[in-house]
C-alpha cells in the first residue's frame, strides 16, 4: 500500500496538507521562526501520529478484549536534540486510562500488542529514538 499526501504553500510560512482520509490541515512554523502561529507544528505533528497510531490499535484490542474504560488519553513527550538537523532522540508515551471496573491485565496486553506488533508509528520512531512507555491506571 501506498499513501500519498500533498502539501501545497499557502503563504508566508503556510502550507496545506491533505491526507488519504480527504481532511486536510495546516502547517505552519511558531513567530520565532517567521510563522503565524495558523497551523501545526510538523515535528509536533509527528507526536500527534505516534499517539493516533497506537491510540487507535489500543482501542481496538480493548473493544475486541471486552475491556471496558471509561476514558483515555496518551500524552507524548519527545526531546530534540540540540544540534540541527533536530530531532526526537527521547521519546515518552504516557497511556493513561480511566474508569472503575478496569482490567489492568487486558489493558496492558493491548498497550503491549500495540507497540510490539501493530502500531508502524512507533515502530519508525523506535530506529531514530529512544522510547520509553508508561501505563497509568486513574480510579474515577
């Protein structure tokens, strides 16, 4: 399979990025770097699938497990290096999950089988940076 996107320049520092889905959004660099602040940063960007990618594959296996939660989240945290061309050598994904009859053993099989077998986002990542995971049950 192949995905192509198109990113087209808008002005200034913008630019307009379709995705297979049909949506399209914006990009656009911070006012330090001559941007206007209207768009998405494209490293940030790269967080952003990273958590989608395995968000999706966990709720999936959850669904398919019978393993109910109330609610979900994933904060990422990635680290740049200091020397250009930056990028992320540190990468931290929080999964915190919330709810009162949670089962702790089938959510983290499913966290698991995410970042072992399906998610290709981490994977990718998994060649340029060092990843570390957490899983965070909150009682409601």
């Amino acid at each position: 399979m192949t995905n192509i996107v198109t990113t087209e320049w808008q002005k200034d520092m913008v630019f307009e990025s379709d995705n297979p889905s049909g949506k399209k959004l914006f990009i656009d660099a911070g006012e330090e770097f001559g941007g206007t602040n209207s768009g998405l940063r494209p490293k940030a960007l790269m967080l952003s699938a990273l958590a989608g990618c395995s968000g999706l594959d966990v709720v999936s296996l959850l669904k398919k497990m019978k393993a109910e939660v109330d609610d979900f989240k994933i904060i990422t945290t990635g680290e740049l290096t200091d020397e250009h061309p930056k990028y992320y050598n540190k990468v931290k994904v929080d999964f915190h999950f919330y709810g009162e009859n949670m089962n702790e053993k089938k959510i983290n099989k499913a966290v698991n089988l995410s970042l072992e077998r399906y998610c290709g986002v981490f994977e990718m990542f998994r060649q340029f940076a060092k990843m570390e995971t957490e899983i965070h049950l909150h009682k409601k």
